[in-house]
C-alpha cells in the first residue's frame, strides 16, 4: 500500500506520468520492479493508462477509486492533448532540478498544486515548477510555443515579484530569442531544453 501510494502522489503531483518517471520519482531499483507494480495497480483499478499521441508512450492516470481509497486532493480525467509534450518535459525537468539539487519530491511545488491552492478558479498565471534552495526561492518555466511578447513579458513580471530566480527552458528559437531581450532588465536565466531531456534520458546518475 505504501508503494501504491508513492506512485499514486507523482502522478497526482503531475496529472499524469509516463512510466520511466514513475520509476525515478518513486524511487524504484529497475524498470521491471516498477512495470510489475503498475500492472498490479493497473488490474486493481487504481491506475489506467491511455495513450493519446503516436511517439509518445502510455500516460499513467489516477482513478476514482483510487482517489477514495487514498484520500487523494484530486485525479486528472481530462488533459488538453496540445498540452501532453509540454507537461512531459515539465515531469523531467523537476527530475533534472531535483538529482541538481538534492530535492525530494515534497520540496517542488507544481502549477496544479499552485492553482489549487489558489482555488481552481483562479486564471492568474502559475510558473510550472517552484521550489526553495538555500534559502531561495526558484520558479521555473517550460515554454515551448511562441506567446505574444506581451503576455510573455507580463508572466516574467510576475514571476520577479514573487520569486529570487526564474529559469526559462525552451526548444524554440524565437522563443529564446523573446527571452534573451529581457534577460539583463529582469535577471532571467534562459536555458536549453536539450540538455535537461539528455540529463534525464541517461538515466540520472
């Protein structure tokens, strides 16, 4: 029950996760000790999984009885399919800052738990990823599509007020490139998505 739970909160933290971040986040020995366990979940109903786009493997989901059974704040039953590629990359970076670091899963807060704390009918911006490291405060941003530069600079606003860094990451040139005009005016760090997905994909020492 204690590792039905450990995998139950990552994917609540995150909405969802692929099964090789359960592995990491949940802190198994292998893939096949990890896979053993959701099949087990899986015939007891207190996961499904459901694939959604070619390339990308099976997501992994909470269900009602599973939300019942554990007392958990809430389940995902619905995702924006454009939304999947971003929220994957959101799950590796934490993994990426939290091997960096040294951070336990309790130590990252994530926009779903941000916005549930604020009240789900809260529509202000939420950074993806925040956390507190010596003392401080970080949020980090996965940005993946061109916004307008207004609605860019007014989310980096924001977060100035309420965080001592922000971390940018993207895979979109123009997006970098809106980044880096702003960078010295309110001291972002702009960084390479590459190189978090790498870091991640080599397993994490």
């Amino acid at each position: 029950m204690l590792r039905d739970k450990q995998i139950l909160d990552v994917i609540t933290k995150f909405r969802f996760a692929l099964s090789r971040q359960i592995m990491l986040l949940a802190n198994f020995t292998s893939m096949s000790a990890c896979n053993r366990r959701l099949k087990k979940m899986l015939d007891e109903n207190l996961i499904e999984k459901r694939r959604f786009l070619y390339g990308i493997a099976y997501l992994y989901f909470a269900t009602p009885k599973a939300k019942r059974i554990f007392n958990l704040p809430y389940i995902t039953q619905n995702i924006r399919i454009e939304q999947i590629r971003h929220d994957i990359y959101v799950i590796d970076t934490a993994i990426y800052y939290m091997n960096k670091f040294n951070l336990s899963l309790e130590d990252i807060t994530t926009d779903r738990e941000l916005k549930n704390q604020a009240g789900f009918g809260n529509k202000g911006h939420t950074p993806d990823l925040v956390f507190t490291y010596l003392d401080t405060t970080y949020c980090i941003e996965i940005e993946l599509s061109i916004k307008s530069k207004e609605k860019l600079y007014k989310n980096i606003s924001n977060n100035y007020l309420h965080y001592d860094v922000q971390i940018w990451i993207t895979d979109n040139k123009k997006v970098k490139q809106n980044l880096e005009e702003v960078k010295n005016q309110y001291e972002i760090q702009v960084a390479d998505l590459k190189g978090v997905i790498e870091y991640v994909n080599n397993g994490v020492s």
